[in-house]
C-alpha cells in the first residue's frame, strides 16, 4: 500500500483559528471585509478554509472561474464537460454572456459561461445554488439562445452558402446543488440526459441537448451508500466541484492524483488572505443575492397560486349560484304545482261537500218517508183489528 496523501500535503501547512485570526486582523482591508462578512456559517467557512482543515466548494462563481479559466486552462473545463457528455470534448474558446439574445433579470445563477468546442459545438455551463421554478422551461430558452447565436454567426460566415448542416450541437449543462423540486423528488438519480424524440420512433437529429446534475442527489445517494469501489472521474468532478469536507478531498486524490494541482490553485487563497476574502465575500454576495431573488420567486408563486385558489373559489361560487338559482326555480316551480294541487283539493273538498249536503237531504227525506210508512203500517193495523172484532 502506498503512502496515505494527508490534507497538508494537498492545501498545505495548517494553521491554528489564532493564527488565522491574527493575520485578518492585522490587515485592514482584509479585517474589513471580514467584519461585513454577517452570515456567522460563511464566516466559519473561511476561517476553516483558511486554517487547512476544509476545501472550498466550486459551485461560486468566482472560485470556478479561477479554476476552470478557459484562457489558462482549457484542459479542465475540456476533461469535465467530456465526462458529462460522454465522450472526448476539446475547449475552443469561452463566449461572452453579455451577448445572450434572451436576457434574465434577477437570474438565480451562481454560474452561467457559455464554450465553444474545436467542433464547434457550444455548451452553456450553469450552477444554481438554490432550486428555482420552472427549470425546464428556463433550459430551454437558454439553449434556444445558444441556437440562434450559432444560426446567425454561421449564416453571416457563409452567406448565400449556408445549410443548416452546418450546424452543430448545443448542450446545457445545469449543476445544482439545491435542487428544484422535480429534480430533488428523483431522489434514485442524480445525472440526467436528454433531448428532443418522437413517441413513433421516428429517428431524427436535433440540435439541443440537456445534462442536469443534481449534486445534493448525489451526495445523498454516496452517503447512504458503502462504496468500496473506485469512484469514476465523472464522480471524482462532481466531488471537486460540490464538496469542501476533507475526507472527500482526500478521496478524490489518492484515486486520482492529478487533481492535487487544482486543490493546490484553491490552496493559494490561504496564503493570500486579502485576495482569499474577496473570493468569499463575492460568494456570500451571490448567496445573499440568490436567496432575496429566490424569496421574490417564491413570493410571486405565491401570489400566482392565490390567484389561482381565488378563480377557482370564484368559479366554485358561480357554480353553486347558478346551482342556488336553479334550487331556488324548481322550489318556485314546486310551490306552484303545490298551490294547483291544493287548489284541487279545495275544489274537491267543495264538490264532496255538497255531494254530503245532498246525501243528508235525501237521507233526510228517506227517514221522513220511512216514520209516514211505519205512522200507515200502525193505522193500517189498528184498522185490521177493528175489522177484526166486527
């Protein structure tokens, strides 16, 4: 067995928190911006970090593009976007963003760099700190936009000579280490590939492919999981990139030791407090600003899904108006019927009642008929008895 790889040797000598503390306070620029650092977390991050005892995330921008600048280089940013993609990618070049046709206001990502390949192929590099609404939707535009950048840069180079088989594939690449919710509920799977298909099977190619990583996913998946197994490289990237714990950096450099060249990069921020803290501070700013931007989606959410709540009261109560209205018919209806029928039922009540006036006359005359019978059936026997005795 080889000789175990400690943390001083990858981020250097360690110091101790009085050490650290020491040199920020004797530097005025670098004690300032530490005592506007609020978020008590963060600050304890850097004292770690700088202390040698914990990494630092790559999911900031400003520690990213240290890292993977494609100017200095574009060897790393080529070597992790081919393992995403699946196959061996060369970095041409970076894009200016500022020129995105489709511009977002307020936009909750950490990173957003766009490449060009030798192919010349483009890819849109995104990390998002904090899961936001409507992801699919979002990939899309951006990758739409990575389209029409191709589309137009290619028609004004050919001119007249332009086919679309000139163009050539667009990926998006979403990080999240916060995922949105539709990813975050996939809790078995933590890389997502995909693009555009008929449901016949009809074989077609497009231009537009999309690569989610969901970090928070993976970490879940890893801890609960007793791998003893060699983690891929595309694993060993997603380590680097979404983890600061110094097991996991350990890990990934005894497996692959090239990656000590850029743990020692970050490594050099130790050495440099004031540069250090300004890399911190501009995360913490990214953090801050993210998180007001994401309360304002989630209050807009809200409000839209109130909105919503209220039509659907609103439409539920129309309903059970004309539901009322259509009672309230059938009850006057009802009524009405019961006040014809009643009114039968007085003129039978009438019609019953003289048919009875008639029967108690015509009992009554029967009752005198029957006393004038028996009154001659006694005269009729007194004059047999008379006729009798003679």
């Amino acid at each position: 067995m080889g000789k175990q790889i400690t943390m001083q040797e990858i981020l250097g000598k360690e110091k101790t928190r009085e050490e650290v503390l020491w040199e920020v306070n004797r530097n005025p620029a670098v004690y300032a911006l530490f005592r506007d650092m609020d978020n008590e977390t963060f600050r304890e991050h850097f004292i770690q970090f700088c202390m040698g005892v914990r990494g630092v995330k790559m999911t900031y921008d400003s520690f990213f593009k240290y890292i993977f600048d494609a100017e200095v280089h574009p060897e790393r940013l080529s070597r992790m976007l081919s393992q995403i993609i699946g196959r061996p990618l060369k970095v041409k070049r970076m894009l200016p963003v500022e020129h995105r046709r489709i511009s977002e206001q307020g936009s909750l990502l950490a990173l957003d760099i766009i490449v060009e390949f030798e192919t010349g192929e483009l890819a849109d590099v995104e990390i998002q700190k904090i899961g936001y609404y409507f992801p699919g939707q979002r990939m899309s535009c951006y990758s739409s936009d990575m389209v029409m950048r191709q589309y137009e840069r290619r028609r004004r180079a050919k001119g007249k000579a332009f086919t679309y088989c000139d163009m050539q594939k667009v990926y998006t690449i979403v990080l999240m280490e916060e995922s949105a919710k539709e990813v975050k509920e996939m809790e078995d799977c933590y890389l997502h590939r995909g693009g555009f298909e008929f449901d016949t099977g009809l074989k077609m190619e497009f231009l537009q492919e999309f690569y989610i990583i969901a970090l928070d996913n993976f970490f879940k998946i890893k801890d609960n999981k007793d791998d003893t197994k060699k983690m891929s490289e595309l694993e060993a990237w997603l380590y680097f990139i979404g983890s600061d714990k110094p097991e996991h950096i350990l890990r990934v450099v005894e497996q692959y030791p090239w990656f000590a060249e850029l743990y020692e990069d970050i490594a050099y921020f130790r050495q440099n407090p004031e540069e250090g803290i300004r890399m911190f501070s501009d995360a913490l700013r990214e953090m801050d600003e993210n998180t007001v931007k994401l309360m304002i989606d989630d209050m807009k959410e809200e409000a839209e899904r109130r909105r919503k709540e209220l039509e659907e009261s609103q439409k539920e109560l129309e309903e059970s108006q004309k539901e009322l209205e259509e009672s309230q018919k059938e009850l006057e209806e009802s009524q009405k019927e019961l006040e014809e029928s009643q009114k039968e039922l007085e003129e039978t009540d009438r019609k019953l009642g003289e048919k009875t006036l008639e029967a108690e006359a015509l009992s009554q005359r029967l009752d005198e008929k029957d006393r004038e019978l028996e009154k001659q059936r006694i005269e009729n026997e007194k004059l047999r008895k008379l006729l009798g005795e003679r």
